[in-house]
C-alpha cells in the first residue's frame, strides 16, 4: 500500500510539472503574432532577460559579453560613451548603459517615439 501511495504520489507531482510546463511556455507571448518587428521584439525579449547583470564598475568587454550582440543605438560625447539596448518592444523603451573612462558609470531607462 505504501508503495502506491508513492507512486501515485510521483505520478501526480509529474503531471503538475507537465501542466505547468505547457502553461507557462504558452502563457505570455509579448511579439506581435503577425511577425512585424519580430527580430526587434526577440532582441528586446532576450535584452531584458540579461540587463540585470550589468553593473557599475564593469568594462565594455563585460557588458559586450553579457548583452551578446552590439548595441541598436550608440552615443560619445567626449570620454562618455552610452549604448542603447531596446529592452521593452512593447513599450518601446530602451535601456542606456553609459561608460565614463571606459567603465559603466549609469544605466537609464528611456521612452522613445
């Protein structure tokens, strides 16, 4: 009896797991159905996955290996650098990750038209 009660145990814990999976994995679907933007929005999907990680004090070579791929926007202004990562394709906002002497100094968040 015992070992029933464990085997159906594992067996219903393995059902929630499953059902679960395939909730969450249909649940939320942020890029347009139609495929407009579509490579834009994944970018801002993954670009919002890994901003977390970027943190004062870090190089370009750090943040370039965290983020994967080069910036969609690029500003200098003297010894201050910022790059642009779209990180909401939704909302259109942007994350600026800004460098002072080749180091991240700031990260700002933008609404852009």
């Amino acid at each position: 009896m015992r070992m029933l009660r464990l085997f159906l145990s594992v067996a219903a814990l393995t059902l929630v797991g499953c059902t679960t999976a395939v909730i969450d994995r249909n649940a939320s679907k942020p890029c347009s159905p139609d495929r407009r933007g579509s490579e834009a929005c994944s970018n801002a999907v993954f670009n919002a996955t890994v901003i977390g990680q970027i943190h004062k004090g870090q190089s370009r070579n750090d943040v370039r290996g965290i983020m994967g791929h080069a910036p969609e926007r690029t500003e200098i202004h003297g010894a201050t650098e910022s790059w642009g990562y779209m990180t909401s394709h939704k909302d259109s906002m942007i994350t600026w990750i800004t460098f002072t002497d080749h180091a991240v100094s700031s990260l700002s968040h933008e609404a852009i038209d």
